[in-house]
C-alpha cells in the first residue's frame, strides 16, 4: 500500500491549526510588545492566519510556519502604523522605532529565555500577562483568552457573567494596555510571587474550561496540569503552587475517557481511578503543607479532591470531612463554584432542605451557573419536588456544552418529571 497523500488545503489548514493552538499566545506577545496594543496584535495575527490558509495551499507549507506569521504579522502593523489614520494618532517614527524595537529586546526576552527560570514559554507569558499595572479583575480572563486561547463565551461562562460583559471587559483591558503602555516583557524572579496567584487562577481557569469540551479538552486539561506541576517546581517553596498541582492531578486521576458517557462523581467506580496519579497528587499536597501556616484555596481544594480519591482505598466518602474542607473554603475563597459544591455537600451530608437554602442564598449570577442548576435539580429530587427538579435539570442541560453531560442531564430531568 502506498503513502496517503494529503491534500495541499488540507495539510495548510493543519500545519495552521497546530500553530494557532501551540504558538498563538506567544505571537501575540511578540507582536504586542512594542506599544502594548492586544488589539492591534490580535487583528494583524488573524490577517496572517488568513492569508496562510489562501497561499500554502498553493506555494507549500514554509519551514517555520510561526515565523512566517510572525514576519506577515508585523509587515501589516507596520503598513497601519504608517496609514493616513495612525499618522494622526501617534508619530509615525514612534511608530517605525516601536517596529524596529520587535526584533530586539523583546525577542531576546522570549526566545533567550534562561530554560532554568520558565523553561515554558505559555507559562512565562502568563507572567507577562499578570503585570500588576493590568487591572486585577482582567487579568485572569486576559490570560485565559491571550495565552491558552479560550473565547470570551467560554470565558464568560466561567465568570458567570453575559458574554457581551466579559467581550468589552477584555476589549477595554486591552486598551488601557496599549494607551498606558504596559511593558511586555518577563518578569525576574523577586517579581513572580507577585504575580503568582493570577498566573494559578488562570491555569485552574483553563482546566475546568477544558471540561467543558471533554472531546477536544482533554489535551487542553493535560497542558494545564503540566503547566501548574511547571509553576510548582520552578518557584520550589510557594505551597498554593503545589496544592494547585495537587487538584490538578487529583481531578485527573478520576477523569473520564473523551466520548465516554458522563457520570457524577458518586456513581463512578473507584477501581477505574489512576493509582499512580492520586499518589503523584497526594505526594504534591504533602510537599504544600506548612505547620503553623493557615491552608489557601488551592491547599483546600486539593484536600478535597484528596477526600474523594481516598474511597478507593477506604470505599466509602468521609462526607463529614467534605463538610469541614467546603465550610473552611467558602471562608477565605467564596467563589460562585465553591459555594455551590458546599451546598451540594451540606445536602448529602446534613439535609437536602439546608443545601437548598444555601443555594438560594447565592447572588443573582446563580442563574448563569450550570453547576448551580444541576445541584439544585439533584437536591429539589431529594425534597421530592419533582417538577421543580425537572425544570433545573433542564435547565442545567441548556447551559452545558458537553453532548454527555447534556444528556445525563436530559434523563435525570425526565426522572425527575415521569410518574
């Protein structure tokens, strides 16, 4: 049997598709760096993609594709930069030494960089995206969308918040970069603690965004692992670097195959967990403990996940633990996601009537929420509210974008429903 051949349009669009999801954020970086425009960057990088998917068709894939959208990249910045309606808004020798500033230091600062200090560039970009000049309630969703790639609906459904909110929130993020221009560039290590807790809120951010999308997240869950194992052993002794590789780790072990149907926590089977992951993660929340140091969100939230792992040894969940870890983490981390796993839990473990409660109490955003719809479905069936059950376990459904998670959502609403 002979070689497969590939089409021409098709090998472009592949080489194309490999370097938006491996070399994006860093390009983008690149070109941003001399006046701080994401904006600008953003369009010219779109324009270079473009035009690589009409000409490798027809002269051949280049040798270094990123480079080649690089060089496609800045030639369009600097024909903007020298147009009739830049001119008006900035010196065009600003302009031109801004382009010709590229080439050199930022370009050393990337690409030289010491492999002992950030030996990832995603993650070292991350460090640039959390300068403390970026408003501190953009930075993580700037790093979500610049460097890993996820779109503001994504993003968005995250925050729970409208996606047109969080669009604007990045667009103007991305202005006030530019307007006060923000420095592009690495920071040393003294700067890094600094930085640290928008650079884990970002890579936790992009795990659970990859769960969303179980086909194609799975890879995308695996590099922010890596990632948060990287950021642990680069900086040796920050505890909520570890504990983060630790959740990670600990949610892998129990992840599902991609396609494979979609089960809740409760109903998996233990004997199916990674051994070797939940040790690798146990071994990651010893090394984050500190006597005498109260925990962090990311050191509870892997205790957690270490509660749920420990049935495979111990088959039964210690809920009262869960009560205890949920109650100390809504404390000093009363995000929107962590409210609702610990009325979920308070309803397991007390009454399905508190849990209620509690998740009636949480703000408005709730309604946006998916998992807060498919807690409240589970617990109004345990109340034996039927139809109301039915009616959040749809609407849990509508706001999933997992094909199997929608669909163990639809029976569980026409259980709930039936006679």
């Amino acid at each position: 049997m002979g070689p497969v051949l590939v089409n021409p349009g098709e090998r472009a669009a592949q080489v194309a598709e490999r370097a938006a999801r491996e070399s994006y954020g860093r390009l983008v970086a690149l070109l941003a760096a001399p006046a701080g425009d994401l904006e600008l960057a953003e369009d010219t990088l779109a324009q270079a993609f473009e035009r690589a998917l009409t000409t490798w068709p027809r002269d051949g894939v280049p040798d270094n594709p990123e480079g080649w959208l690089l060089a496609v990249a800045r030639n369009r910045q600097r024909d903007l930069w020298k147009s009739a309606a830049h001119r008006r808004s900035r010196s065009l020798e600003a302009a031109v030494d801004a382009g010709a500033d590229l080439g050199a230091g930022v370009v050393a600062t990337l690409d030289d960089l010491d492999p002992d200090r950030i030996p990832d560039r995603r993650l070292a970009l991350l460090f640039v995206c959390a300068h403390p000049a970026i408003a501190a309630d953009v930075r993580t969703p700037l790093m979500l969308q610049v460097v890993l790639g996820f779109d503001a609906a994504a993003i968005a459904r995250a925050f729970a918040v409208p996606a047109a909110a969080m669009s604007q929130r990045l667009v103007r993020a991305k202005r006030r970069i530019r307007d006060a221009r923000v420095p592009f560039a690495v920071p040393g290590r003294q700067a890094m603690p600094e930085r640290l807790p928008w650079v884990l809120e970002a890579v936790y951010g992009c795990y659970a965004l990859s769960f969303q999308d179980r086909g194609e997240g799975d890879s995308l869950a695996g590099e922010a692992r890596h990632l948060a194992v990287t950021t642990a052993r680069l900086l040796g002794d920050e505890p909520e670097a570890w504990s983060l590789a630790a959740l990670l780790t600990l949610t892998s072990a129990r992840a599902a195959a991609p396609g494979g149907p979609y089960l809740p926590l409760q109903d998996q089977d233990p004997g199916t967990w990674d051994r070797g992951l939940i040790a690798e993660g146990e071994a990651y929340l010893r090394r984050a403990g500190r006597p005498g140091r109260a925990p962090g969100r990311f050191q509870l939230e892997a205790a957690i996940q270490a509660v749920h792992c420990d049935r495979a040894r111990a088959g039964a969940t210690d809920w009262d633990a869960l009560c205890t870890l949920y109650t100390a983490l809504v404390a000093i981390a009363p995000s929107l996601g962590g409210r609702v796993a610990h009325a979920a839990v308070i309803g397991r473990a007390r009454s399905p009537g508190a849990g209620l409660e509690l998740l009636e109490a949480l703000p408005v955003e709730r309604e946006r929420f998916q998992p807060y719809h498919a807690a409240r479905g589970d617990l109004l069936a345990r109340l034996g509210r039927r139809e109301e059950a039915a009616a959040a376990y749809t609407r849990a459904a509508a706001l999933t974008t997992d094909p199997a998670a929608r669909a163990f959502l639809g029976r569980r609403a026409e259980e709930a429903g039936g006679p």
